[in-house]
C-alpha cells in the first residue's frame, strides 16, 4: 500500500480523505487508529512528586499494586489516583483487562506462554512479564485469537 501525504490549507478544518481501491483490506482498521489518535487521552501520572501526562501509545500497562493504580512505560513506573475501571472506558482496543488488577497494552507483547496451570505468561517487548487470570482466558485468547 502507498501511502501519501498532501497539505491543503484551503480546508477550514483538519480532515482526512482516503482514497483506496476497492478491493483494499485493514481500511477500517487506519480509520479507527486515525480516529483514536486524533482523540487521544493523556493520562496523568505521578514519579517523585512530579506529575507528567502519557499519551496510550507510551503505556505498557494499568497495574495494582497494594492497592495502589501504577502506570508502567519502557522508562519508569507512575502511580495514579484512579479506579482501574475508570481507566478501562477511557482506553481504546489496544488495551485488554487481564485479571482483576491488570490491564494490558498489546502492542508491547513480545511472545506469550500458555501454562498448566491454565494461566498465560505474558512477556512484553521490555523483558517484563505478567501474567494473566484464569477466569480472563477466554477474553484473552478471543481478543488474541488464539
């Protein structure tokens, strides 16, 4: 797919045409991730007393920790004064709830595990892993299609 990109200043406001063929495939996928970032959501997190805003795409994941809602990214962990079900309806359908105190960023997935136990292992791209609850798999491996 060619991609091309064309400045129009007589538009009064930002907008997108695409033009595809016909017989094109993901086109519904470009136009919700175009939609979600143009309505992105900045989370606040605090680390030493500072508070700094994360764009979704930046989050590994929602995790409690005694009671305690932190933000994981690549370079530090943030804490949050919010419900974990208050962060879900605000995140778009990179995010999956794995268990009652946890709720994931699939992009960051770098491979998966599936244990006896009825459990999965999930390794992300930064080395960290998860895991995830029993009473999630068949959420997880549906919105994962496994």
């Amino acid at each position: 797919m060619k991609v091309k990109l064309v400045y129009n200043q007589s538009l009064a406001e930002d907008e997108i045409i695409l033009h595809a063929h016909k017989d094109a495939t993901n086109l519904t996928d470009i136009v919700e991730t175009i939609q979600q970032l143009s309505q992105s959501i900045l989370f606040p997190g605090k680390y030493n007393e500072t508070i700094y805003y994360l764009k979704q795409q930046d989050i590994i994941c929602f995790r409690i920790e005694n009671k305690v809602l932190n933000i994981i990214t690549a370079q530090r962990k943030y804490t949050m004064n919010q419900r974990l079900y208050e962060i879900k309806s605000q995140l778009d359908h990179r995010f999956l709830q794995i268990s009652k105190s946890e709720i994931i960023n699939v992009n960051y997935i770098d491979h998966l595990k599936l244990n006896k136990n009825g459990t999965i292992e999930i390794r992300f791209t930064d080395q960290s892993f998860t895991y995830s609850s029993r009473r999630y798999l068949p959420l997880i491996k549906e919105a994962l299609k496994l």
